[in-house]
C-alpha cells in the first residue's frame, strides 16, 4: 500500500496528461501586468509573438511569424543591444521549425502551447552531426529540431511551464512503418553554443528525443516536465551530447527510452571529432522509463565520457538506474562517474553495464577501437521490486576496471513483475543490445553463483551490498568516492527577471 500511494503521488506530479501538469508556484505566473523570468541576464526588449501576425487558434502555420520576430529581435543581440525576450501568449500556436538569436529569450507563457506542426515540409533538412556521421534514423540528412540554435551565446527557453506539444504520434507511425527517408527532429537543439538555459517548460510527445544540447557549454536544465508514452520511439528527456559544463535539476521524465542519455559521438566519427562530454551535474530527478535507462552513458560515447555527478535521484517501474552502453569500436572512455543516493521502486536492473551495443554507422568502424571503462561509483542505493541488481558484461579482451559498489540495499522481486516490462524496447531498432549474451554466458557460468548478479569482464569491489554480489566485486574496507568540490556550473546563479506590459 504504501508503494501504491507514492506511485499515486508521483504520477500526480508528472500528470499524463501533462498539458494540465503546472508544478509552478503562482509568483511564477506571468500577470496582464508583469512577466517574471529567470536568465543569465534581463532583456530590455520585450515583444510578442502575435505582434508579428501570428494567430494561437491551433490552425493557422505560425513559422513565418516566428522567423520574423526573431529576426527583428536579433538586433538587440549585438554588443550594448541590451537582449530581446520573445513572449508567447495565451493560446496554441502551430508551428514548424524556427532558429533563435544570442541574448535572446523565448518565453512561453502559462496558458500558452506550441504546437509543433506534423508536416515534413515544415522541417528543413540539415547535416548530419559530424560527431554521428549519419542520422539516428537513417542514413543522410536529419530534420531539424522545432526550436534550434547555433553558435550562440546567452539563449534562455523558459515559461511559466507553459508548454510545448511535439505531436509526435504521426512521426513515431512513419517510423515504425519504415516511411522516413531523414531522422526524426527533435523538440530542442542547441549546437556550437555557451551560455544556454532552458527552464519552467513541460514537454510532451516529442518525435524524437526531447531536449539535445550538442558541441556547447555551460547549460543550465531546470524545472522540466518531460512525458511521453512508454511505448514511444526514442524519446529521450535530457541528451547533453560532447558538451562541457552541464548542470541537470528538479525535472520530471516519463518517457519511451532513456531519461538522461550523456553521449559523445559514434565509432570512427565521433573519435574524429574527439569532444567528450565532461563535468555533469545531475540532481533530483524523477524518471520513470519501463523499457530503458534513469540515466544512460552512451551508446554513442566515442568521444569520451566524464566527470558525471548523480544524486537525489528516484524512479519506479524502470528498466535500470544505471547503464553503460559501448562496443569495440566505440573507442574513447566513460570514466569518473559518481552516483549516490537514489531510491528506486519496482526496476529490472539496479546498474546495468554492456559492452555489446553492437550497432554501428556503418562498416569503416575500427573493431580494434576499444573503450576504457574505469572509476565507476556507485553508493548509497535503496531499490525494491528488483529483477537483477548488476547485470555487468564488459568486453572479453577489454575488462571494465575499478567498479565500485558500497551501501547499495537491493530488495529481489519475489516473482516476475508486470510492471517491469519485458525486450524488445520499442522503436531502438538502431540500437539493439546484444547483451553479451552469447559472448559471456560460458564464461559467467563458471563463475560463483550471486542471486541478483550477472558479472563478466569486470574487476572492482564492494561495502555494504546486499544481495552479496559476485566474486569478481570482492570486499573492501572503504566506501565509494564522491567528489568534495563543486563544478563551476552549479555555483552560477540564475537572475529573476520581471517585464512591464
């Protein structure tokens, strides 16, 4: 009963239907008057969308509109310009694809949605990312993302959790089908940029993944409402992709693969472009993902992976709270990674580590390229309702190194669960684990039975683990690190910001 009231609670707070999820104080919420914002800094322009010809009757193509408004605003952006706020009122506002300018902030009011149009026409077909040598969903060109950024410095999407509506259903139908010839868009993506917060926004139904900051620094995610139904293709929450300094909080993700994927480029392409993803700070989050990941690190991760921070995390009714995704050919490393203090509820893996993610771009990958996985952490873990607590398969002739568990308390599911669903995951057909299944079952066999443990190709050790894990996690006198300083990114400061109208 009392695990039935806070997965009441919970779901209270993500709200299916989350265009009524609103988990913002009223102070927030912008008044005829006055708009409160959050942001690096003020803006001494404000202008409205529907200034620019725009109608919110949730028909009427808006795209124009929005270019226009941005382009006018984007003189505010030059040096002394003073930055320019873009204000989105009440209404539902279809539109496709638009860019957006420095020193600039799109605001999206309470009772404001932006409907994303479902018509490809409305999406310009954009590179590949250098990093990926390809799209995620096909070979070539890529849509590009609803609301899309690059080269910019001090952009700020943010709300009074007013809310951007993907419609993704018809792309995730084509998908399925086989009828796009270009990968999906995504909601948002910011590339080549610093200085970037987005904040106080709900999500729903994105095409694709959610939220893809790429090849940029200093981000700052807050106060995000994610959802998506379980059953949908890869709709990722938060992806911060070959970006450095990186600061996650207080969102909400319910969605239909990983709820945070850090990633950094894929096989020979993204060794090339050689950018990691470094000094990650990840705190409260809520995830539920049945069929993937509360946070992943890759599969794409061949430009390294590190100084990932995890803490106050909860999940229920999830696939693993902890995965690592490589393969030979990946190349580069995860290294450095720090969890501690999560609580999850009704999983199937409490850490799931493969080195076996077996898809490629395509056939000039190095299968030589072999990745470092060292000093990995994991403490103070509470979960229940368990299939497996580690299911850990490293690489035959690449053994994962200096794995650390310590006061991890895993309580075993007494029959299969329902709640915990069952492969194959929907729409990652780009992306199917292999398990390590045929490569290590002989090898595992061999090795002392651990009720609750799966464990090849790894070395490490462990404190305070219950159920007692495998024999290649021996005993250790000491407790998992977590670093003691603190990264730049969470030392900055947010502005509350307030606009007279």
């Amino acid at each position: 009963m009392e695990r039935f009231m806070k997965i009441c609670l919970l779901l209270a707070f993500l709200c299916p239907s989350a265009l009524e999820c609103k988990k913002h104080d009223a102070d927030t919420k912008p008044t005829k008057q006055q708009i409160q914002y959050s942001g690096l800094s003020c803006r001494k322009k404000i202008a409205f969308l529907n200034d620019y010809g725009a109608k919110g009757d949730g028909k009427t193509s808006n795209t124009d509109a929005f270019k226009a408004a941005v382009a006018d605003l984007s003189k505010y952006g030059s040096k002394g310009g003073g930055g320019a706020m873009l204000v989105v009122p009440p209404g539902k506002w279809l539109t496709g694809s638009f860019n957006l300018t420095s020193y600039f902030t799109l605001y999206i009011h309470h009772d404001a949605v932006l409907l994303a149009s479902q018509d490809e026409k409305d999406y310009p077909l954009i590179d590949p990312l250098p990093s990926y040598g390809r799209g995620r969903d096909a070979a070539g060109q890529r849509f590009a993302s609803l609301i899309f950024g690059t080269n910019l410095t001090d952009v700020v999407i943010t709300g009074g959790n007013g809310t951007i509506d993907g419609q993704g259903q018809t792309w995730w139908t084509k998908f399925r089908h086989k009828k796009l010839k270009n990968t999906r868009p995504y909601l948002v993506e910011i590339m080549y940029s610093t200085k970037v917060v987005i904040t106080n926004l709900t999500l729903i139904d994105a095409p694709t993944w959610n939220v893809h900051p790429v090849y940029s620094s200093n981000i700052i995610i807050e106060s995000l409402t994610i959802s998506a139904p379980y059953t949908s293709p890869n709709t990722d929450g938060i992806n911060p992709d070959s970006c450095s300094n990186i600061r996650i909080r207080d969102s909400y993700i319910m969605s239909g693969d990983d709820c945070i994927a850090v990633k950094s480029g894929w096989d020979e392409y993204g060794i090339k472009f050689g950018m990691p993803t470094q000094h990650l700070s990840i705190k409260r989050l809520t995830c539920i993902s049945p069929y993937s990941a509360v946070i992943a690190l890759g599969s794409e991760m061949s430009g390294g992976i590190r100084d990932v921070r995890a803490e106050q995390i909860y999940a229920f009714s999830s696939e693993s709270g902890v995965r690592i995704k490589t393969a030979p050919g990946r190349g580069a490393y995860v290294k450095d990674i720090y969890v501690r203090g999560m609580e999850m509820h009704t999983m199937k893996y409490v850490v799931r580590m493969a080195g076996n993610y077996n898809q490629h771009p395509d056939s000039n990958y190095d299968p030589n390229a072999l990745p470092l996985i060292n000093n990995i952490n994991i403490r103070d873990v509470y979960a229940d309702g368990v299939k497996t607590v580690g299911n850990l398969l490293g690489i035959a002739s690449d053994t994962f190194t200096k794995l650390c568990f310590s006061n991890v308390t895993a309580e075993l599911a007494k029959k299969n669960n329902s709640s915990v669903y069952d492969w194959p995951e929907y729409g990652v057909d780009m992306d199917m684990d292999m398990d390590m299944d045929k490569d290590n079952k002989d090898k595992e066999k061999k090795k002392k039975k651990a009720k609750g443990w799966k464990c090849a190709d790894i070395e490490g050790v462990s404190k305070d683990v219950t159920p007692e894990p495998c024999d290649l996690l021996p005993g250790t006198k000491n407790s998992c690190d977590f670093p003691t300083d603190t990264l730049a990114i969470d030392t900055v400061q947010l502005k509350t910001c307030s606009a007279n109208y």
